[in-house]
C-alpha cells in the first residue's frame, strides 16, 4: 500500500506543477499580449510621426520658396516701378509682397520648431517599437520553455522561463521609462 500511496503523491505532485507551469503560460501568454498590442501602436505612431514630419519639412520648404518669391517679386517691382504711372499702386504692392514674405519666414521658423518636436516624438515611438519588440520575442521564448517544461516536468525550464518573463516586463518598463537604448 505504501508503494501505491507514493505513486498517488508523485501523480498529485505532477499535476500541480502542471497546473502551476499552466498558469505562468497564461501570465506569460498575456504579457505577449498587450506588449504584442503596444508594439503595434509605437509602430503606427512612428510612421504617423514620420509623415508629419515629411509633410512639416515640405511646408517649410514651400514657405522658403514663397518667401524667396515675395521678396524677388518686391525688389524687380521696385526697380521697374520707376516708370509706372500709378506710384501709389506699385507702393501697395511691394508692401504685399514683402508682408507675405515676412509673413512665411515667420511661419518657416514655427515650422521648423514643429518638425523638430515631431522628429523627437517618432524617435520616442520607435525606442518604445524597438523595446516592445524585444519584449514580445523573450515572452514567446518564455512560453515555450514553460510548455516543454510540462512534458518534460523540468523545474529548470521553468525558472528559464520566468527569466525570461521577467527580461520581457524589463522591456516592457524600457519602453515607456526608457532605462536604456537599443542599438539600431
């Protein structure tokens, strides 16, 4: 009877530690999950941030054009409004062209403080994309020796595998607290 006893305590032993290895798949198994869903977004924001950042830097382009247009404009008109009839006329207009001219270099340096910002936010979006990534790979890997760890009732897989998640949270936290960068 002892021996039977004994088998029926190793089988219990087995299936709670089955159980238990279960549960830190499904932990793990969840943790992929919204670090799977994070990563997504931080990918969205950086190609959102990089056509906000294309776009800014060709308004500023245009209003470096516009500008440089304005000002030509008001200097041939001033040269050739020597021989106009009507001085009151071109006086006007070379006071529109030089306003406007003004008026988008001014716009060209807000322009440029908001692209440089922009350009900070897509650097931000794609630390978090790159850290999130690593994230997902050391909880997938984390997953997997959990499972081998069940049919093969190794413990050592099993404190592997929650290494491995806790290197996952790791970067997790990196994403948004930004302990450290990774390279590339």
């Amino acid at each position: 009877m002892e021996r039977h006893e004994q088998t029926v305590a190793a089988g219990e032993g087995r299936e709670i530690f089955g159980k238990r290895v279960a549960i830190l798949v499904a932990v793990l198994a969840a943790f992929l999950a919204i670090s799977s869903l994070t990563a997504t977004k931080a990918s969205e924001d950086t190609i959102l941030k990089e056509i906000q950042v294309a776009d800014t830097y060709a308004e500023f382009q245009a209003d470096s054009l516009k500008q440089r247009l304005g000002e030509q404009n008001a200097k041939t008109l001033t040269v050739l409004s020597a021989n106009f009839p009507d001085q009151a006329a071109a006086k006007t207009a070379i006071g529109e062209f030089k306003a406007d001219a003004a008026k988008k270099k001014a716009q060209k340096e807000e322009l440029l403080i908001k692209a440089k910002e922009l350009q900070g936010e897509r650097e931000n979006a794609h630390r978090r994309h790159k850290s999130l990534e690593v994230a997902e790979a050391a909880f997938q890997i984390a997953i997997v020796l959990a499972s081998v760890a069940i049919v093969a009732r190794a413990i050592l897989l099993v404190w592997a595998s929650g290494l491995l998640g806790v290197t996952g949270l790791f970067f997790m936290l990196n994403a948004y607290r930004h302990f450290f960068d990774l390279p590339g």
